[in-house]
C-alpha cells in the first residue's frame, strides 16, 4: 500500500505535531473538521518506514469519523490495521495516535475561542 494522505493542508481547522526524540521522527497532522467529524486529514512525516505506514494508517482509521471517535484510535488499532509491525518498530504507532490527539485538542481549543 502506497502512503495515503501525505500532505500539507493549507487552511486546516487544526493542526497537532508529536515527535519521538529517542529516533528522531516527527509528524504533524493536519484537520479539516465539518459537524464534528473529520471531513480531510492530512499529514507530513519525518521518519523511517514505519513512521510512514503508521501516519498514513492513522489518516486512513481517522478520516470520516467523528472526533470522539478518532480520540479511541488506539496504537493497538493501527498495527493491526497494518497486519502487524516488526517489533522494534512498534513504539512508531504512538507517533500517529499522539499527534492525531493533539491535532483534535487543536480543533476544540480553537472552538472555544470562537
């Protein structure tokens, strides 16, 4: 499967980034939210293979649900959405799960400010 969502959203409704300092990945996802579901989600990711198929994994699972629904997408949810992860590669789940959060914490506190 060929990376999925890979791009930079100009205009995003919200915006989260998380990166792993221990390998040096980094991933920024990008919202574009309509009636509290995810309409768009997007991303740029710096990292190896994993961190690719992870964030892309995550777009994937996330796209169309509502917010409280992408909030349970679990690492857990995205390796087995992969058919699995070698096992050092496995903490990359946690790239794509802690930055959607973030990016969906973005959204409601931009909300709030309205």
């Amino acid at each position: 499967m060929s990376p999925q969502n890979a791009y930079s959203m100009p205009n995003a409704d919200a915006e989260g980034s998380f990166g792993d300092p221990a390998c040096g990945d980094a991933l920024t996802f990008y919202l574009r939210v309509k009636d509290s579901y995810i309409q768009e989600i997007s991303y740029l990711v710096f990292g190896c293979y994993a961190s690719i198929a992870t964030s892309s994994m995550t777009s994937v699972l996330a796209k169309g649900k509502s917010l409280e629904d992408a909030l349970k997408i679990t690492e857990e949810d995205i390796i087995n959405a992969l058919d699995g992860l070698p096992e050092h590669k496995a903490h990359c789940s946690n790239l794509g799960v802690s930055a959607l959060r973030k990016a969906i914490s973005n959204y409601y506190e931009k909300i709030k400010t309205k």
